[in-house]
C-alpha cells in the first residue's frame, strides 16, 4: 500500500524552516512546481505568495497564526520525535526528485543534520539549495559543466572512495573520511565527472549549476 503523503511525477521542491536564500525559492519551484514544507518552512512557503500542496512534521515549529492560514488538508502530522522535520518529509515524498530550500544557513547543528539527513538512503534524491552552493549526495556517477576554477567540494560521511575526471586534485584512489582525508576546496578544470564507490559522499558545487544537478540526479532521468 502506497503511504506516501506527496506521490507525484515530477520533482518537488520542499522548504524548510531554516534561512531561505535570496532568490532561492523562485529558483528552485521554476524546477521543481510542487511545493511541500516541512513544519515551520509553511511561514517561509506562505510569506513568498505559496500555498503548500502538504505540510509535514511534528508541528512544534508552526506557529497557530501560521496555522489558521492552511487549509486542514494540507496538514499531516508526523508525532514521532526520533527524526528531524527534513527526514520525515522526504520518507513521504514520492518524486523524481526533491530541491530543498530552507535547510542551509542560520543554525550549524541544523545544517548537520540535514547533511545526515542527505545521506539516510531516502526513496527521492535530495538537493539542498544554499546561497551560493547546491549540495547532494553522490549516489551515482555525474557530469556537471563546471568551468575552470570552479570549487568543487566533496565531503565524506563516513569511509568512501570515489573516482573524479576533471578535478585538479583527482580523487582516484583515495580513501576519503570524516576522520581522516575530506576533498573540499578541490577545483574544476572544466567539465567534471564524479563518481562515489559506495554511500557517504557529499558533493558540493556551485549553485549556478542546480539544474545541471536536477537532470543528473533525478530518478526519471
């Protein structure tokens, strides 16, 4: 039985109740046309002129005023205190993809957990959508048109090798950890390629690539 709460075909954007980036939101809907939030990100979804096709989460960050403003249908509690608001949104999202706004910025222990979040193994590939950067994780390999000098971040949740054509510093037999050897402030030649032999490794890229992003990650592609 089907018990998702959002089950579309086209991917999704959800936002977050964390600082939104300038321009991010429009940015990511003109990709992603269905909107969904998680808890409070309904304030940010509603004072951008959005109406939620769901809201999701344990409701401790939405306010009453912000409340009384959505429609009862739109409303889907999920109790359990054992995740964050992030994660309970994307265990019920069916879509091709998922562009996250709302979920970098503000709090540090916030933007770990939506790192973590990233990489739990959800059914919908998840982009986080920053001021100035995208992050996801490398599930599969990618291209991306990056140009020369370009940063090109990748960063290690846990123990993982991975394989990388036009990076200046080639990640190729690396054996990259949290505790150990991280690839951030690697920079693009050109056109990149990346690959992750295994879970765990975050990619972080410039946001002017995020639909470049979208079409490599998305389920349908």
């Amino acid at each position: 039985m089907n018990t998702k709460i959002v089950d579309v075909s086209e991917p999704i954007t959800l936002v977050g109740g964390g600082e939104v980036a300038p321009g991010a939101l429009a940015e990511a809907l003109a990709l992603a046309p269905v909107l969904a939030a998680a808890d409070g990100g309904a304030a940010a979804a509603l004072a951008a002129g959005h109406l939620p096709r769901a809201v999701i989460g344990d409701f401790d960050s939405l306010s009453e005023e912000v409340r009384a403003q959505l429609p009862p249908e739109v409303l889907h509690p999920v109790a359990e205190q054992d995740s964050t608001d992030f994660d309970k949104a994307l265990r019920m999202i069916a879509a091709p993809a998922v562009l996250a706004v709302g979920f970098l910025g503000a709090r540090v222990d916030h933007q770990l957990a939506a790192f973590s979040t990233l990489v739990q193994g959800h059914e919908a590939p998840c982009v986080l959508v920053g001021e100035t950067e995208v992050i996801f994780h490398l599930t599969r390999a990618v291209e991306l048109p990056a140009r020369k000098g370009e940063v090109i971040s990748l960063f290690p949740m846990q123990e993982v090798q991975g394989r990388s054509d036009g990076l200046e510093w080639p990640i190729d037999g690396l054996r990259m950890s949290p505790m150990g050897r991280i690839g951030t402030s690697n920079r693009a030649t050109g056109p990149v390629r990346l690959e992750a032999e295994g879970p765990g490794l975050l990619a972080i890229v410039p946001r002017r690539l995020l639909a470049d992003v979208l079409g490599a990650v998305r389920l349908d592609r």
